[in-house]
C-alpha cells in the first residue's frame, strides 16, 4: 500500500502533523460525542486546546490548577466534620485542657466562648478522650445525658438517660477495634476506629437554676483514666470554663487545612474514610509527612476555602432544598428534617444536609433525629423572616408560638451570630429565652409571643431577648420533650414577624 494511499494532510514547519488521515482499513464509527475537538471553549478555563486529544502544556496546566481547586473546594466541605471536632479540642488546649480532662461550665455559659450553637440553660461537660496508650474509662454517675464521637465525628455511642447505662451511670471501656485487650467485666465496651473521641456530657440545674450541687454531683462521680490504672484510679481533673473566652470553631480560610492535618496525624490509619483522605492526600497533606504547600497551592488552597465557605454559607443560610423544612408556609428548618443522623435517604448521602449540620452545630447521635416522644429534644432553625429577608439585629421582630406549645418540660429560643454561629454577643448573658425566665408571659389563650430586638417593646421586657443593631442573627428553636403534635406537625411555630 503506498503512503500517498495512508496519509493526507499538512506537515507544519516545526513537524507537526494536521489533519487526519485517509480511510482505514480498519476504521471505527467513532460518535461526535466520543471526540475532542482541537479547540474547547469554556466559560471556568476558557479556551482549551488539543493535538488530536492530546492537550496542549497550558490546558493542563489550566486543567490541573482546576482540578486542586476542586478537590481543596471538596476537602473543605466534606472534611468539615473533621476539622469540626479538631477545633473543638484545640479549643480545650488553648484552654489549658490536656487529653482526657474534663472541662466543664460550672456557672453555665455565654458568648465570651465561641462554640456552636450551644444553649445558656444547661452544663456542659466536655473531653477529648483520646486512646492513642490504650483503652480507657469513661465513669460517668447518674443523672447525664451525653454522646461519645469519634475524630470523623460519627457516632459511638450514648451515654446517661439514651445510652447503655441508662442514666444510671456506669463505667463504659473505650477501646479501638483492633485492641485485643479482654474486657473485664463491669464494662459497656465501646470500640472505635480513631485515637480522639469527643465526649459531650450535659445536665441542667437544679432548682432555682442552682449549678453548685448539681456540679458537686458530677465531679463526685465523673473520671476518665486509663484501664491500666483501673485499681487505683487518679483523680480527674476539672476545669471551669464558664466565662473563658476560647474558640472551638474550624477556620473559614486556609488554616483549615492546617486543622485537617493535625487530625491526620493524632489518629491511625484508617481513622477517616479512603476518599476523603485520597482528596486531603492530592493536596500534599500526609499522615505523618510535613504540610509544605508552595506558593502555587498556597494561592489555590486560599481560594478553595473562600469559595467552600461561602458555598457552606449559601447551604446553611440559603437552602435552596426544599426537603430541610418543616413546613411549606414556614421559614423553620434543619438538616435533620429527613430523620436521617448518617444523612441517608433512599441509600444515597445528602451531602447539603451533611454540610449544613456540621457547618451549623456539633454533635452527632440517632437521638437528635427522632427521640422518644416526650423526652429528648428537637430543634429548627431559621435566619429568615416570614417575608424570607434576613434577619438584622437592628430590627425588632416578634414570633408567636400557638397553644399548647408541645413541650414536656419546656421551649427555648437561642440567638446566635452569623459570623460565629455562636451565642450572639449583647449585654443579655442568656443569649435567648426560654420558658423557665421568671416573669415570662403567655397570651390569654395560652400561646407565647416572643421578641427579638436591641431594645425591649414597652411592657414586653420578660418576652424579649436582645439583638445588635449591624449583626446578623438566626435563631434555634428547640422543644425539650417533645410531645406528638411536633412530630405529626399538627402544631406549627409562627415565623418571625417585623414590628414597625
């Protein structure tokens, strides 16, 4: 066969070969779909060029730069839970609190500590438990309620009323699954497949809001030490931080990235799932290997994070999901709205609703989904008035919750920043109200109206919580002991109103 019979086209002076070649002899239909043109516009990368599908030098440098702007962009908001709980406990270092000591807010809290979406109304109870030396205690008394997670922030386990104890305490062994140490008898065995482990403990006050004999209680009674001292077990140490001013939330910009490899390397291997630590990996950033990023992924990685937190922003405050809320009619909504605390329906991860939660709130146990009517609590959120505008703190609003409001044991709102996510900073030390505020006031026929604003309506004082003129501000909702008219959604909160 002679070559003239092969071969057409122009050969370029630098010895490129254009244009295609005669009929072969053994030639495929290939569909147009299958091609790549020589030349690609796109609206991200612009224009993209080829040799015969081969790209050019600046499309795959256009390509690459892309592609570790998308997987930094998908490290960020599908890390998030990861990096959530590592600035949890980087908050208790900066605190003072080492590994497996116990912090605790032994006069409640306020907004001089910067947590997410905590309440005013309860004591907190906090540790990193961390079974790097091997398995350890948690002794917990009576009267808790609580979670343990692990660095992946899933679930472990309940601890108190929900959990194997029952709320009758007991001593739980925390140990990672591949620890073959015999478990003694006595214990509830946890296993694990990470080192750090958050344990979250809460209990209210008691009568009177009186916090000193409930913390007395909990100190008697509370220890986390290791199993091999289990014969002659230390005295836990505690330290109040009620009032500290610290912050446990994960970085919005860069830093994140930082967060996520002190995480990597505080927990073994197979700590965090193949794919994430694949993308975390595509960015340099290695168990046990410096993260070294050059000037080139330093400016991809500053740009992911801006656009993954804005992204987090827009799920969180933004919803464009019609699923997260309660009610047609009704700005209140939650990333648990599909009962679902693994964020599964019909076997496929609603990534939005995953990213919203961990963006918004801390936390991850089945009893935050669906608790038992009449114990438990429930929560709904919304930074948005009843016209869908945001809330300002330089407005006042009012919200009424209709007769009778289905709660056990009673009703809050808690008020908290935009920027932070946590309690919204004014001169109000509750950041909220609740049903328990002395002097609060229903209507004649039993409901409540509720007012948010800088300043109290006159003769709306014990109905009022304080918001700050130029800050944003959403607000929770949350029913402790819920009863069935909330979990058939006969009864519906109102939205929050203007008051001109």
């Amino acid at each position: 066969m002679k070559l003239s019979n092969l071969l057409t086209g122009t050969v370029l002076a630098a010895g490129v070969f254009v244009s295609g070649a005669t009929a072969q002899e053994f030639a495929a239909d290939v569909p147009d779909n299958v091609l790549t043109p020589d030349v690609v516009e796109t609206e991200t990368l612009g224009k993209l060029e080829f040799f015969d599908g081969m790209p050019s030098a600046e499309t795959t440098q256009k390509a690459f730069d892309n592609l570790d702007l998308m997987r930094a962009t998908s490290a960020f908001l599908d890390g998030m839970n990861i990096a959530s709980l590592r600035g949890m406990f980087q908050g208790y270092e900066e605190i003072g609190a080492k590994p497996n000591e116990i912090v605790i807010t032994e006069t409640l809290m306020d907004a001089r500590s910067i947590w997410l979406t905590p309440n005013t109304t309860t004591i907190y109870i906090g540790a990193n438990v961390d079974i790097s030396e091997g398995p350890m205690v948690i002794q917990v008394p009576p009267g808790l309620l609580g979670l343990l997670d692990d660095a992946a922030f899933d679930y472990v386990a309940d601890i108190g009323a929900l959990g194997a104890d029952k709320g009758k305490g007991g001593k739980f062994l925390l140990l990672h699954n591949d620890d073959e140490t015999p478990v003694p008898e006595g214990y509830f065995e946890l296993r694990t497949k990470t080192y750090e482990h958050w344990l979250l403990l809460r209990r209210s006050p008691g009568e009177g809001g009186d916090t000193q004999g409930p913390v007395a209680e909990i100190k008697a009674g509370l220890n986390v030490y290791s199993l091999s001292e289990s014969e002659n077990p230390p005295e836990e140490t505690f330290l109040d931080v009620s009032g500290a001013k610290y912050n446990t939330v994960h970085a919005n910009n860069e830093d994140f990235y930082e967060e996520i490899h002190v995480a990597l390397n505080n927990n073994p291997v197979g700590a965090f799932a193949p794919e994430i630590v694949g993308t975390f990996a595509s960015l340099g950033i290695h168990k046990g290997e410096p993260f070294e990023p050059d000037a080139r992924m330093k400016g991809i990685l500053k740009e992911a994070a801006a656009i993954a937190n804005a992204t987090a922003r827009s799920i969180t405050y933004a919803s464009r999901d019609p699923g997260v809320f309660f009610y047609e009619d009704r700005q209140w909504n939650s990333p648990f709205q599909r009962q679902s605390y693994q964020f599964l329906q019909d076997g496929a991860r609603i990534l939005d609703d995953r990213t919203y939660f961990f963006y918004m709130a801390t936390g991850i146990t089945p009893a935050m989904t669906a608790p038992p009517v009449g114990s438990g609590s429930v929560y709904a959120m919304t930074a948005r008035d009843k016209d869908g505008a945001y809330l300002d703190g330089s407005k006042t609003y009012k919200v009424t919750l209709p007769a009778p409001v289905p709660a056990k044991n009673f009703w809050s709102f808690m008020l908290y920043s935009g920027q932070t996510r946590s309690i919204l900073e004014t001169d109000q030390r509750s950041g909220g109200i609740d049903s328990n505020r002395p002097g609060i006031k229903s209507n004649d026929d039993g409901s409540y109206t509720i007012y948010l604003g800088p300043q109290a309506p006159e003769g709306q004082e014990s109905n009022w919580a304080q918001t700050m003129p130029g800050k944003s501000f959403n607000v929770m909702m949350r029913l402790y002991g819920p009863l069935e008219p909330w979990f058939d959604k006969s009864w519906k909160p109102g939205d929050f109103e203007l008051v001109e």
